[in-house]
C-alpha cells in the first residue's frame, strides 16, 4: 500500500517584508507626544470663544426654531387641505409646544383625518371659507357695487313718474 507521507510541520523562516510590515506597524504604534490643539495662545482663545457662542447662544436658537416649525406643520397641512377643524388644529398644536411636543402626533394625525362627522352634519367634509381671504374682499366689493345698483334701481321705480321725489 503506498500511504500518504505524515504532514510535517515545519517553521517557515520569517520573509523580509513580514519583518518590515511588523517594524513599520510597531513605530507606528509606539506613543508620540500629544498635542491638546492645533492652535496656540490669542488663536487658540478666540476659536474657544467662537466654539462657546455658538454652543451657548446659536444653536438653541437655531433648536428652538426648528422645533416650532414642526410643530405647527399640522396647522399647515390642515389649511392647506380646507380642513374644517383648522383652529382646534392650531390651538393643539400651540399646547403642544407647551407640553413639550407631546401632543403633537395627535395634531398631526387630526389634520390628516377626514372629517367625517363634519360631513354628515353639513354635507360636505372642507371649508371653503379657508384660503379664500382676498378672494373674499374681491367678492364682498362686487356684491356691495350689486346691491348699490340694485337700491338704484328700486328708487328709479318707486319715484313717481311725474316729478317730485
């Protein structure tokens, strides 16, 4: 029977490049001295300072902003969709922003919803008079500019045609 030969282990000698990989790594590896900045005295001061405004004063104004602007998105989309419950919308979400946001899911949910019962009561499920403000004036002007016509016109036929108003 011709058997396969035992598997000798052997120690294979270290190549020069492994020696090298491993020296290289190893200075790199080795502490440097460190350094707290890469800036020294007055330049150093004045990035401290401009790093200290803007962590102290800009960014919770800028949180602050962002923070209202989602919470009265509700209120927008509940104008923009003619919803018919837009101010009880816009009054959660001002108490919202009083209670934290905690509120605001459920705005943000009835701004979405369809106004069911709003429908059954008044046959129809928008408002129409939202969105339609200087329509509004537009149409007010032209029916009061009707109705002076109209009041001249029944004065022409109430007066006697004879003369004397």
């Amino acid at each position: 029977m011709n058997a396969a030969p035992p598997l000798i282990l052997t120690a294979r000698p270290w190549s020069r490049l492994a020696i090298v990989r491993l020296t290289l790594l190893g200075a790199a590896l080795l502490p440097q001295s460190a350094h707290a900045s890469l800036f020294h005295g007055e330049t150093l001061d004045a990035i401290a300072n401009g790093i200290s405004w803007v962590a102290i004063v800009i960014a919770p104004i800028i949180g602050i902003g962002i923070f209202w602007l989602v919470h009265i998105l509700p209120e927008k989309i509940a104008e923009k969709k003619k919803h018919p419950q837009t101010k009880a919308i816009q009054c959660l979400c001002l108490l919202s922003l009083c209670f934290g946001g905690l509120l605001w899911p459920l705005a943000w949910l009835w701004a979405y919803s369809k106004p069911v019962l709003h429908k059954l009561a008044y046959g129809t499920d928008v408002d129409e008079t939202i969105g339609h403000h200087g329509e509004d004036e537009k149409e007010d002007n032209s029916e009061v500019e009707r109705l002076r016509a109209r009041v001249v016109e029944l004065e022409t036929e109430l007066r006697p045609r004879g003369g004397k108003a």
